[in-house]
C-alpha cells in the first residue's frame, strides 16, 4: 500500500529528465581513469594543481579516460566541468583536461569565467604545443605537466583566492522558510486560541499541531525537488559548483 | 459545526500555501528559461560577430570564391534581422523561422571553411589560423547553449503539462515552449574539419 503510494507521488509530480550523463567519479584534482601516470606522477601534478587552487582559487582538473564514449572531446568535457560543478560558483574558473587514451584526443575545457584569459586559441595552442608532440611519443606526463604549466602562465592574474566561503545563497533560503514557518504557527496559535474562547477549549490545539509540521516536510522536499535535481549534479568530490558553457580546444595525437 | 469550518480553512490555506509553492517553482523554471535562451542568444551573437572578421580575412587572400562570400554575408545579415524574444518562444513558427536563419548562416560557414581549404597560403595566416578555432569555439558554445535550454525547456515544458498545473498553467499565462529541433539542413551539411 505504501509502495503503492509512493508510486503514485512520483507519478503525479512527474519524473526529472537528465540530459545525457557521464559515468565518471571524480578522484579530486587528477582523476586518472586511463592509468596514464605512475604514482609518483599523479601525486606531483595532485600538490601542484592543489597549491594553485590555494592561492588563486582557480579549480584546475586533469583527466583521462580510457574512451569518449562516441561523444564529442568539447562535449565531454564541457559535461563533465557542468557536472561536476569544477570551478567556484561566482567566477566559473575552472579548467578540465582531458586526454581521451583510445580515441588519442586532447580536449582543454575552460570554464567561463576564464574564457577571457584563456582563449580557445590559447587552448588550442598549448595543446598542439605541449600535449601533442609529448603524447606522440607516450609521454603523458611530461605533456600535461607542461600544459598544465603554461595554463597557469596563460590564466595568471584572473582571480585571487578569498577566504570569505560563499554560503549565504542556502542561508537566505532557509530564513525564508523559517520565518514562514513562524506565520504559520502563530497562524495555527491565533486560530485554535479563538476556537477555544468560543467552544470552551477542548483537545483542539493539539490536534492541529502536526498540521505545519507536515506542510512544512512536505514544502520543503517539493521546493528541493523542483530546484536542485538535473541543472548541477553533485560530484563526488568538493568542487565548487562552476559552471561551462563550451569554451576550450582540443586536437588529436 | 465551529470546527468543520475551521477545518475548511485550514484545508484552503494549506490547499493555497501548496499553489503557491507550484506556482513559484513554475516561475523559477520559466527565469531558468529565459536566463538559458539568453545564452542561446549570445552564442549566436557572438558567431555573428565574427563573421566580419572572418569575411575580410579571406577577401584578403587571391582570388577567393566571391559567391560563397557573399552567400555568407547575406545569412549573416538574415540570421541577425532575425531576432527571437523570450516571450515568443511558445511560437512554433518563429522559432523554425530563427533556426532556419541560423542554419543557413551555419551552412554558409561551413562551405566557406571547406573552401579555404584549397588556399594554402591563408590557411597559413595567423590571422586565419586564429579566426578557425574561434569560430570552432563558437560552434561549441552554440552547441552547449542550444542543449541547456532544450534540457530547461523540457524541464518546464513537463511542468506546465503535468497534472495538476495542466489546469492552471495556461490560465496564469505559462504555455509549452518550443525546444531547438535537430535540423534536417544540418544533417547533410558540410562538416567544418579543423
């Protein structure tokens, strides 16, 4: 019966449609799903890439997967900084680089907020200049550690890290529901207090007082629901929410 | 008798609380909309803007194929006359009428590349060499834009049609928007290779 229920819920308020996903679990940093980089490699592009994040608060990611699934390198990647939400959420200042291994493409996706310090024809560029060549001869390492350094050369200067976290967006949502929360009870309170005056007080109150409770549990799941589901996934991973919006290039080995 | 009435308003007020919250998610999602086909906008815009730059960079090479200079001058100018605002994108019609206008231009452009291609000398050209992957990043973004929105539109679109807003929808002015269709042009158009 309850399953019964449920189903019926979900039928009524319509099921989310996804646009295409990507299967892929972030590992922070450098996400190596194509084994490309020893141990060593991966723990020396990993500081590097963190110590940049610390003091520029830009979100640099490296990955590499063993295929591209049919899709498209540019629509890849930009799905993939969009899902994961690489980048902070007001600059949008991340950049995904991603090596496909079996389709031997090199793909640089840079999110919006750097799309001014960082062109497509920079990408393009440091991509043909670093990538490739080094690639060529199976040095993945040596290629996307220079990319990597030429990225921050070429993105130097666009944002300085702040200490100042950005929560105030949920915080002002949940005021809001608070301070209805508040009108409704007093509402409940008013009603019940002149019931009682005109029938004598009886176990009224009590009976209303799961009334906003139920509301309320039930307002805040539609509200989520309707809001946080299929625009930005959550990523495994603590990235930033940035956003991008197809800007990159990329070229094949 | 005092309380059936009590509990009559109750059940209205929360009835009402709850139609405002759909009302409000359906106001969301129509801003999300229009904040996505803004972007649709600025993505062709932003193609349309490098159209100029493209032409006299060619026109600069010897002898170019004059017609396919001008069949993308004349999209161009057509693909910019013709404007799409949030409102009207309930319209079927005009909205096949920008993506036609758009997928000529896209059409243009891509014979335009192709022809290049038999000028070694500007394909040599920085300038040239530049303009290529901008316009390559453009087409990108065009693409992305024109995917969020259809993703936001059929977000809205499930909506507005799905019970119980079906009966409210319309009466509060909210209407099924149109998403980008795949264009049949596009299929057998020619491809850009950079």
């Amino acid at each position: 019966m309850r399953y019964a229920l449920r189903l019926l819920c979900l039928l009524l308020l319509g099921i989310p449609v996804y646009g295409q996903k990507i299967n892929l679990k972030s590992a922070g940093p450098v996400t190596d799903a194509a084994n490309l980089f020893s141990n060593n490699e991966r723990e020396i592009l990993r500081q590097k890439l963190n110590a940049y994040e610390d003091s520029t608060s830009n979100q640099f990611v490296v990955v590499t997967i063993p295929s591209l699934e049919g899709m498209d390198a540019n629509q890849y990647a930009t799905e993939l900084g969009h899902q994961w939400g690489v980048g902070t959420k007001n600059k949008d200042n991340g950049v995904i680089i991603l090596i496909s291994k079996g389709d031997r493409k090199a793909y640089i996706a840079i999110g919006r907020g750097l799309e001014a310090n960082i062109t497509d024809f920079t990408a393009k560029q440091i991509v043909r200049q670093y990538m490739v060549p080094a690639f060529r001869q199976g040095q993945y390492f040596q290629g996307t550690n220079t990319a990597v350094d030429a990225l921050i050369s070429a993105a130097s200067g666009a944002y300085k890290s702040d200490a100042s976290s950005s929560g105030d967006d949920d915080f002002s949502g949940l005021i809001f529901f608070l301070f209805i929360l508040i009108l409704i009870i007093l509402f409940f309170v008013v009603v019940s207090k002149a019931s009682r005056r005109n029938r004598g007080g009886d176990g009224f109150g009590g009976g209303y007082g799961g009334g906003p409770i139920i509301f309320g549990s039930g307002w805040d799941s539609s509200s989520s629901s309707s809001s946080g589901w299929g625009s930005s996934g959550s990523s495994d991973f603590g990235f930033g929410g940035g956003d991008f919006g197809g800007g990159g290039a990329g070229d094949s080995w | 008798m005092k309380g059936g009435a009590i509990l009559a308003i109750v059940v209205v007020a929360l009835f009402g609380m709850w139609g405002c919250s759909q009302y409000n998610g359906l106001v969301t999602t129509d801003s999300e909309v229009q904040t996505a086909w803004a972007n649709v906008q600025s993505a062709y815009q932003r193609r349309a803007d490098l159209v100029p730059n493209l032409v006299s960079t060619v026109k600069g090479a010897a002898n170019f194929e004059q017609q396919t200079l001008t069949q993308v001058v004349e999209a161009r100018a057509k693909a910019t006359s013709i404007q799409l605002k949030a409102e009207d994108l309930n319209d079927p019609q005009k909205m096949q009428q920008f993506q036609q206008a758009q997928a000529s231009l896209s059409q243009g452009l891509g014979r335009l590349m192709m022809v290049a291609e038999n000028y070694p000398q500007l394909r040599a050209t920085e300038a040239f060499v530049g303009l290529q992957s901008q316009l390559e990043g453009t087409e990108n973004r065009i693409n992305t834009e024109r995917n969020r929105y259809n993703e936001v539109v059929q977000r809205y679109n499930v909506k507005v049609r799905s019970f119980p807003l079906v009966m409210f929808a319309g009466m509060m002015g909210f209407s099924a928007k149109q998403p980008f269709q795949a264009d049949a042009s596009a299929q057998n158009a020619p491809k850009v290779q950079f």
